[in-house]
C-alpha cells in the first residue's frame, strides 16, 4: 500500500502538492524549527499558527 508508495515504513503520511515529506515524527520536527509554517507558506497556504504567534506577542 501506502507504506510501498513511498518507501516510508509508518503511517500517517504527509503530502505536500503530490510530493512525500514524511511522517509525524518529520511534521512534529519541522512544527518545531519553523520550517512547517515555511513550506505551507510557498504553496499558498497561511498557518493558523502565524496568528498564536502574534497573540502571544501582544501579550
């Protein structure tokens, strides 16, 4: 199945504009080093977690 497709031994997958970028473990790392908001950013995207970022500057 899934795990064959992509040559990614766990489940759930991500996949950003058809293409893999991994795991939990992979979307929990990039979460938080910020590259997350980044990627989401090149394909359209805005992040829900822009907005917490500025209410906690406010405070």
């Amino acid at each position: 199945g899934i795990k064959n497709y992509s040559n990614w031994p766990t489940i759930p997958q991500v996949y950003l504009n058809g293409e893999f970028v991994g795991g939990c473990d992979i979307l929990l790392q990039m979460h938080q080093n910020g590259d997350l908001v980044e990627e989401l950013k090149k394909l359209g995207i805005r992040s829900a977690l822009l907005d917490a970022e500025k209410d906690q500057d406010k405070k």
